[in-house]
C-alpha cells in the first residue's frame, strides 16, 4: 500500500475526531483493521448514540452536522468538513470510506477507511 502519510494521518484523525465530538465521554472508541489481498481496511467504532438513518447518507457533505452537535460542541467550533475532507483524500488515494449506524441497536456508528493495496497518489 502507498499512501501520503500526512493526508492518511489526516482522515483518520478526522473519523476519530469525529467519533469523540458526538459522544458522551463514557463512550467507547474502538480502531482496529482488516487485511485482505486487495485492500487494508481502517475502522473506527464507537458505542455512542449513533447516526439517525435520514442523517446517513450525507454526513460525508460539507457542512453537514449531527443534530447533536450543540449539545456536544458548545464551542462551536466544529464546521462540518472533516468527513467530506477524509472522503476526499480516501478518494484520492483510490480508496473509499463509509459509515453504518445499526438500526437495530440504534445506538453506536461504523466508519470504514478503504486503502487499496496497488496504487499510489500522485
């Protein structure tokens, strides 16, 4: 796998990041990964809240916040462009990132980073 090391550093800082914002601090944080012959596969899961299924399909838009967000971020320091970034540079990479929040549960969220093994950013 070839990877910028600081834009990959970057994504993944980003979905951590992301997963910290929108839960409560008793929250659990788990990253471990996946090999498989074509590709590493990066995830980050928490056992927060969740993503509202209306929410899923575009929390990787620029701007686009959890409902959460004041509750959490009083600051408001948070734009709403760290997971339309890291899809970015996942993108450019020749990869690919995704979420799923299970709807069973309704509660904890999935991202996956996707880091083919052939190719490399130009």
């Amino acid at each position: 796998m070839k990877a910028d090391a600081t834009l990959a550093e970057q994504a993944i800082g980003n979905v951590v990041a992301n997963a910290i914002v929108h839960t409560l601090p008793e929250t659990r944080v788990v990253i471990d990964a996946s090999n498989a012959p074509d590709a590493i596969a990066l995830r980050v899961t928490d056992n927060g809240p969740g993503i509202p299924s209306d929410d899923l399909p575009h929390i990787f838009e620029k701007f686009v916040k959890g409902k959460d967000m004041q509750a959490l971020s009083a600051d408001g320091s948070h734009t709403g462009l760290g997971l339309a970034i890291a899809k970015g540079i996942m993108e450019a990479h020749g990869g690919a990132i995704s979420a799923e929040s299970p709807v069973s549960e309704g509660r904890g969220a999935r991202f996956i980073l996707t880091f083919p093994r052939n190719g490399a950013p130009s």
